[in-house]
C-alpha cells in the first residue's frame, strides 16, 4: 500500500496515523524570505570543498527522522547527565555537523530565532544532493520545529542495523508509516558514501562462524573486499558503496546489487522478496529512480515532525534553548 502526501496545511497518510503536521511549502516567506536560498548557497559552497558531502548529509537526515521523527535530535551534543543520539554507536560515524552549524549561524544572523534545526537538515540534505543537477531534485516542505529530547539508546533501537534481514527491514520501516517501496528506494542512497569494514567484514571473512563467506556475494567483489578490509575487526578501513562512481547520485546501486555486489547484509536482503526484489528491477532506470526516490524522501521528511506549538525553535542546534 502506498502512502501519499499532500503539499497543503495537513499532510494526510492512508498508513496508520497522520504524519506532517503543519508542513507546507514556502513556510519561511514572511518570516525569513531568504531561509532556503541561504540554505542552498551554504551548500553550494560547502559541496565544492566536499564532494563526499551530500552522502552524508543524506545520511544524517535519515538518522535523525528515524528516531523521534525529523526534529533535529541528533543534531544535539550529551550533556553531563544525557549521552545524546549522536553518540551513540551507529551515529558515531556521522559527519557534517559542523555545515550545519554554519548554515544555522548564517541564519540566526539573518532571522535570528526563526528557521529550525530540523527544516535546516532537511533542506540541506536535498540541497547537498542537488548541487550536482544545478536544480533541486525534490520538494522540501518546511516548518518543522526543534525537539528537546536526544538519548543514545533511542538509535540503536530505532535504527536499521546493516546485518537486518528483509523481514527485520521491513518492520523498521512500518514502524515509521514507511512502505516496503519506501525501502528500497531509500536503500538507493547507498549509491554513494562508504561502509566501514566492521559493519560487513562477516560476510566475507566468517559468514556462519566456520571461516566462510556469504554464498549471496559475488565471490570477485568478495575478494576485492577481502584485499581492502584488514579482519573482522577492522574498524577504521572504509569501503565506497557504489565503486564505479562512489560520489555521484545515481541508479548505479540497483545494478550492482543485481550483480550480486550489495555491500551490506541489509543490501542483499532486498533481493530476498519477490516484491522488493520486482522494486529493484524498476529503479535500474535512472529517470525512475530519481522520481520515486523524491517521493519518498519527503515522506521520510515528514515522520513524526513537531510543528505549531510543539518543540522549539533551537538558537544553536547542538543544545536546546535555556
């Protein structure tokens, strides 16, 4: 079943609850006309220092939505009494904090107390991808607000590990009003960025406790990884995802997967259904891709926002208003 958005005041889901709140387009027009154009230029200038960027950002986004809804939780730095989202163990790979930090300085400057964290992170995460099309490749719908609560467990159970299973992917995704369409589509994002060893080194050192490797990987790709990654234990090695064009944004991932050469568990596993693995199939057209994976980051921009009354609008994204 799919779950449709609506660019309007309420933002209506045929899945569960109602998810978007009082999202809509151009929220910052009276308040902060130049918000997304100050956004967009932070990028722009960041990308061109840091190709890798908009994987990570990308990736930031999706980390945050995933715990407490996109409210820029992660965003937030522990405290003396709290270990906070992004110390937590799948987060602590997590980069790009400090362009967020920048483009919230430049806006604060401008309309000091007016554009949240989490409209920031979102906006940046699809103005970081764009900047390769020279046009924004989807539609950003803005008035999110600033959650106060980061706690470093709520990640790890919130989170899809890289060893999941379809049916452990699956569930994630529906806890999160998200559709197995959603899942594959947004697992294209692994078409750029790297993994990091440990998080994969099982399936081709020690796939079922004797010394193997995972049956599913193409044993050529198997050996490549063999030859980068150190051990089991390999921490600090880090593979691209996406070798044939590790900082480009395209359909490269879904014909490599095809071929057998998904890197994580959680990759392969979309081959293991008939229906992701019909998905697949479909978004090896790029026009396709491009199309569906729009779609489904703004329902992913959209997972349990704090908007009207509810939350902050924080003056500095890693600690809440005092």
């Amino acid at each position: 079943m799919r779950f449709f958005l609506v660019a309007c005041l309420t933002v209506f889901c045929i899945l569960g609850a109602c998810q978007g709140g009082n999202l809509r387009k151009n929220f910052y027009k009276q308040t902060c006309s130049q918000a997304e154009q100050i956004v967009r230029t932070k990028i722009q200038e960041h990308v061109s220092a840091r190709p890798d960027l908009p994987a990570k950002l990308i990736r930031m986004h999706f980390h945050d939505c995933f715990v407490r809804g996109c409210d820029g939780s992660v965003l937030l730095d522990s405290t003396a009494t709290n270990t906070a989202e992004k110390d937590s163990i799948p987060n602590l790979s997590l980069s790009g904090f400090d362009v967020i930090d920048d483009i919230k300085k430049a806006l604060e400057a401008k309309c000091p107390g007016t554009v949240s964290c989490a409209d920031i992170l979102t906006l940046a995460a699809r103005d970081a991808v764009s900047v390769q099309f020279n046009k924004p490749m989807w539609e950003v719908l803005t008035g999110r607000r600033d959650g106060r609560v980061s706690i470093s467990g709520e990640a790890l159970a919130n989170l899809p590990a890289p060893f999941f299973n379809i049916n452990q992917l699956r569930k994630s995704f529906e806890s999160k009003k998200l559709t197995v369409h959603d899942l594959v589509v947004l697992s294209g994002a692994h078409t750029f960025g790297v993994g990091h060893c440990n998080l994969f080194s099982n399936r081709i050192f020690n796939f079922t406790g004797k010394g193997d490797q995972d049956p599913s990987l193409n044993p050529t790709y198997a050996n490549i990884l063999k030859s980068k990654c150190k051990g089991l234990s390999d921490t600090t090695t880090a593979v691209e995802m996406d070798p044939n064009s590790p900082i480009t944004f395209d359909s490269d991932y879904y014909s490599i997967l095809l071929q057998n050469k998904g890197l994580f568990q959680s990759d392969a596993a979309l081959l293991t259904a008939k229906v992701s693995r019909n998905i697949v199939n479909e978004l090896v057209k790029q026009d396709k891709f491009f199309t569906e994976f729009g779609q489904s980051m703004k329902r992913m921009g959209a997972i349990e926002v704090l908007t009207d009354s509810d939350g902050e609008i924080r003056t500095k994204c890693s600690v809440v208003n005092s």
